[in-house]
C-alpha cells in the first residue's frame, strides 16, 4: 500500500439526496420530546443562549 493510498472511505450522502422520512413517534414519545424541548427553552433563556425555532415550536405543542 502507498503512503498516498487511505484504508479508510468515507461515504457522504449527496447534498440533494432527500432526507429519510419520518419515523412514526408514539404518543408518550412525543410527550417526551415536548417535555425535553421545554426544558431546553428554559434552559436556553436562563443561560442567554438562543434556541432553535423547531425547538420552540415543539415546545408550544400540547402535552
């Protein structure tokens, strides 16, 4: 093997390769990660970070 030859590939996905679909959540999943995102808003103001808007918006989302 030569010094300019790698053992490893990195594969990446194509830019405009679309994005798996989504996974189906369950009801208690999706309360959890209502939960978890508004405790990260939380967190967020009491730090002085800005949060995602997906992250927001979830946290908006009834329990």
């Amino acid at each position: 093997m030569s010094a300019g030859t790698s053992e490893h590939r990195y594969i990446h996905t194509p830019r405009n390769a679309s994005p798996a679909p989504a996974k189906k959540v369950s009801p208690a999943e999706h309360r959890v990660q209502v939960a978890a995102a508004r405790l990260r808003v939380t967190l967020d103001e009491r730090l002085g970070r800005e949060t995602p808007a997906k992250t927001k918006a979830l946290a908006k989302e009834p329990i």
